[in-house]
C-alpha cells in the first residue's frame, strides 16, 4: 500500500517550487490531492500535469479559505506552504533600518497570516475525525538572523512557534492532530531567482551562496517533499510539535578542518 493511499491532502503555494514537488509526491503516494494557489493559471497547470484537483486560495483572505472550507470540508494532511520573500517584484530594502512598514507587513500578511488561517482551517477539518498532520513550510531563515530579509526571518520564526502552538493545543484538546514545521536552507527554487539572475555570473553567485554549506550545494525539492510525505504518513504518529531541518548541515556548525 502506498504511504498516503486515502488520504485528503491540501497544499498552498503548490503551483511552482517546493509546493509543487510536495503536491507530486502526495500524489505519487496515492493521497487525493488539492493544489492551492494564488496564480490560478500556474495552478490548474500543475494541478492538471499532477492529475489532481486544483482550488485558488488567496492565503491572505480569510473568505478564501471560508470557500475552501466549503468545497474541502474535510482534510487528513493540510501543507502551509504559500510564501514570500519580499522580493518577488525586484531587489527592495528589507533590512532593520529601510524596510518600510508596508513591506514589512505584507511579507508577514502572506506568510504567518496565511499560516495561521490555514492552521486554523486544517483544526476544522480534521477534528470531526480527531487526527490529521498539520505541515507548516519555515525555514533556516526563522532560526537565526537575517540582516537584509528582516521580515522574511521574522515571519518563519513566528511559523515555527505557532506551529508548536497548534500542536499543543491540539494534543490539549484529546486529538491526535499534529503540528510540525520544515526549515528549508538553500533549496533551488524560483524564489532564489531575484537574487540569482540570469546573467554571467549566476554560477559564481550560486558557489557564494552555499559556500557555508557543508554539502557545497542547493537542496532540491523532491528533498523536502520526501520529509512532507514521512510527517504526512502514519509512519510519523508519535511526531508533533517539532521541527525538522533540511539544510545540508549548515545548522550543525563548520565542517572546516583545523589548519
């Protein structure tokens, strides 16, 4: 039998990039899969090349979900996925001192306020049965400072903590609803793209950008979503309330050798 076989899985953010690859393997794992998004281009075209069922969700509005909540009643596997860097439209000020508070705000609406009405969804969809995996994407930047994506740290790190939020209160409530978060380092998505360019010294750029990795190199997708469909499976029953690194070792400290 496969790993998620019956399963209702709903996962935001899931057109491109790391939503996408957790919305493959769900599939691959026979759960029922809905893929959400904003882009409801991108995401009936990836929900269509899947084989599953494709929702646009705007994280941001909670009527979004109020609809979603209507048509997906309910749900064994909820992913908060859907997130940003601030980024997106071009290089901007995201540091202490020049962000403005408009894109501060905005890159908090998206990712923690998109995380806490999607949690809040999964609770109600999943209580009538008293369990369900509630997966919450953060990431390496939600634990330790980011100088110059302020907002974007400051968003993952509350995604971390109110993952453990939910997971106790669920536990407190008597149901067997978990609540995990994935920190993702340096995983090769559209997102890096800004930063990356296109440009001639796009490698040299990508070396620089995991030169502190001990694996000396991006992560890929497919490596999240195989962490994705272990906390999604029941082979995870007895895991809620953690937080699961996949950042090639660069949280473990240097892998330099003494000279």
């Amino acid at each position: 039998m496969k790993r998620l076989s019956n399963k209702t899985c709903v996962v935001t953010g899931a057109a491109r990039g790391i939503g996408r690859a957790i919305a493959t393997s769900f599939h691959n794992e026979g759960a029922v899969v809905i893929v959400t998004d904003i882009d409801e281009a991108m995401g009936a075209a990836t929900a269509a090349e899947i084989g599953c069922r494709f929702e646009r969700v705007d994280v941001r509005e909670e009527a979004d979900w109020s609809r979603l909540a209507g048509i997906v009643p309910v749900a064994d596997v909820v992913v908060n996925n859907a997130g940003v860097t601030g980024f997106e439209a071009g290089l901007v000020p995201h540091d202490p001192e020049h962000a403005s508070l408009a894109d501060w705000r905005e890159v908090h609406r998206v990712n923690l306020d998109g995380t806490f009405l999607g949690c809040r969804y999964a609770i109600g969809a999943m209580k009538g049965a008293g369990t369900g995996s509630i997966i919450n994407i953060s990431s390496r930047s939600g634990l330790v400072g980011i100088p110059g994506a302020a907002a974007y740290a400051s968003s993952k790190a509350a995604i971390r903590n109110h993952s453990k939020t939910v997971a106790l209160y669920c536990a407190q409530q008597g149901w067997q609803i978990r609540c995990n978060s994935i920190h993702p380092a340096a995983i090769l998505t559209s997102i890096w793209e800004p930063m990356l360019g296109s440009g001639p010294g796009r490698n040299g750029k990508m070396r620089a950008l995991v030169a502190d990795t001990p694996l000396k190199r991006f992560g890929m997708p497919d490596e999240v979503a195989a962490i994705a469909v272990t906390l999604a499976s029941d082979e995870a029953t007895y895991v809620t309330g953690t937080e699961v690194n996949i950042d090639g070792g660069l949280l473990a400290g240097s892998a330099a050798s003494p000279g």
